[in-house]
C-alpha cells in the first residue's frame, strides 16, 4: 500500500499565503529560492529527520500558481517505491500523468497526473533515508 505522505496547494502571493497559515492554523513555513520554483513548505507538525514526529500527520508546501499549467489545484502527494512502474500502472488504470519524472535535490523522483476522476494527484519515489 502507498501512502500519502505530503500536500500541496497553489498560491498567488506567497507572503499573504504564508501569513495565512502561520496566523490561522500556527503551520511554520520555509521560503525556498528561484532555483526550486519559489516553492514554499510548510511545516504542519513537529519533524525530525525522517518525517513527522506524529504517525500518520504530513506537512506539505504551496506552489506558485502558473497560468499555463493545467490542474492546480489542492492535491495530495503519494509515495511509490518506483516511480517509472508506478506511472505505468497510472496509465493502465486509466490516468493520465502530467510530464516526466523531476529530481528534487535532496527528496526524490517527482511526477503529477490526473486520476480518472480528473483530481490532481502527484507520487514521489523518495531518496533513501539513512
């Protein structure tokens, strides 16, 4: 079974966004550069190195919204064992997957598609932790 491990959400103003959830929900998040998309995380519970300190909690991150990006949407991420076996079993089942696999440093193989109920849905096959 694979589990969800991570959310994202778009965002149109990260610093209204950040402000946002800080205030709100007391989430802690991480600007990150142009070199990683102006991607934000967020942090929605204590980490340590392997992931949340809390079995089953997740934290995710917010991405900048594109307009000639299809599907942005809120989305849950899913953690494969193999992401290339994965996407082939997404497109047997009738998905269809948004663009090849992107390495994020330091993370993983990541790659989006959209379900048969035309929900936004990404996998990640994670580096090995240590």
């Amino acid at each position: 079974m694979n589990p969800v491990v991570h959310f994202e959400m778009p965002y149109d103003n990260r610093i209204r966004m950040a402000k946002f959830y800080e205030s709100a929900f007391g989430w802690q998040t991480q600007m990150l550069g142009e070199d990683m998309g102006n991607y934000v995380l967020a942090s929605t519970i204590e980490t340590g190195e392997s992931g949340p300190k809390k079995p089953g909690a997740i934290n995710g991150g917010f991405y900048q919204r594109k307009t000639d990006w299809p599907a942005q949407y809120p989305s849950v991420v899913i953690a494969v064992d193999n992401v290339k076996e994965s996407i082939k079993k997404v497109i047997d089942s009738g998905g269809n997957v948004l663009g090849e696999p992107m390495e994020i440093p330091g993370i993983g193989q990541y790659v989006s598609f959209i379900d048969t109920e035309g929900n936004r849905i990404s996998m990640l096959q994670p580096l090995p932790r240590n």
